[in-house]
C-alpha cells in the first residue's frame, strides 16, 4: 500500500514540477529563444549549440525552472545525436 501511495505522490510532483514556470522574465526570454534555436535545428545545425546555450542562460538565472532544463536535455540529446550519424 505504501508503495501506491508514493507512487502516486511521485508522479503528482513530477507534474507540478513540469509545469512549473519561471518569474523571471529574462530566464523565460532566455527559454523562448531556446525552443526558436531548437526547433529551427534542421535549418541549421549551429542552432542545436545556440539553443543549448539560451536553455543554460535560463537555467542560470533561475536553477529551479524545471521546463528550461528538460529542452536543455532534449537539445543536448539531439546535437550529439545528429554528431554521432
């Protein structure tokens, strides 16, 4: 039973985490830009280390937005990747 229960609370704080955004006005900006880099990626591969760079602006600015970190790592992911085919 204890096991359900702290399942459940992981996966209901895991949520809460995930949409969590920023106050901060300039970590968001920073994060907007992130996604524009990241998305247009396929247009130019310099874009993966641009986005890669706006995300960890962000995350410097405010350590806890969880959103920020998460594209970090997807962007991350997808230039090493596109490195390694």
């Amino acid at each position: 039973m204890v096991s359900v229960i702290a399942n459940e609370v992981i996966r209901v704080e895991t949520g809460r985490s995930l949409t969590r955004s920023t106050k901060d006005l300039r970590a968001y900006d920073y994060f907007l830009r992130g996604l524009y880099y990241h998305k247009t990626s396929n247009l130019d591969c310099l874009n993966h280390t641009k986005s890669m760079q706006q995300f960890k602006k962000a995350i410097e600015l405010d350590s806890q937005f969880v959103r920020a970190r998460v594209w970090y790592c997807c962007a991350r992911f997808a230039s090493w990747d596109k490195l390694t085919k």
